[in-house]
C-alpha cells in the first residue's frame, strides 16, 4: 500500500485547507467537487464525507 506523505497528511487534516476530491473517468473526463469534510486518519487512509453514522473510505492505493 502506498502511504500519504507526512506533508501531504499534515495539509490534508489541516482544518484551514480547502480540499478538493478530483476523479478521471474511463473516457478520460476529469470530475472534481470542493468536499469540505476530507481527512486523513493515518497515512494509508482517507475518509471523505465523514458523517458520525457513515463514513466512505478507501486504501490510498487503487483496488483492481
């Protein structure tokens, strides 16, 4: 698994930061929304849109 970067993990749970979730298509297309509620846990995971009762998260490296 790739692990976050200890500067990138700092920004990314650092409250003052804007975040933005950006994804590629398979066409290739670019998707991204400014998601206020984005961090880090530890340095091999990411959380987006935390909610108390549900929380979305994935390993930092690419399931196939």
């Amino acid at each position: 698994m790739v692990k976050i970067p200890d500067e990138v993990f700092n920004s990314i749970n650092n409250e003052k930061n804007s975040k933005i979730m950006a994804t590629v298509g398979t066409n290739g297309a670019p998707h991204a929304i400014q998601a206020g509620s984005i961090a880090a846990p530890s340095n091999e995971m990411m959380i987006v849109g935390a909610n108390p009762d549900r929380v979305v998260s994935w390993p930092t490296e690419p399931t196939r």
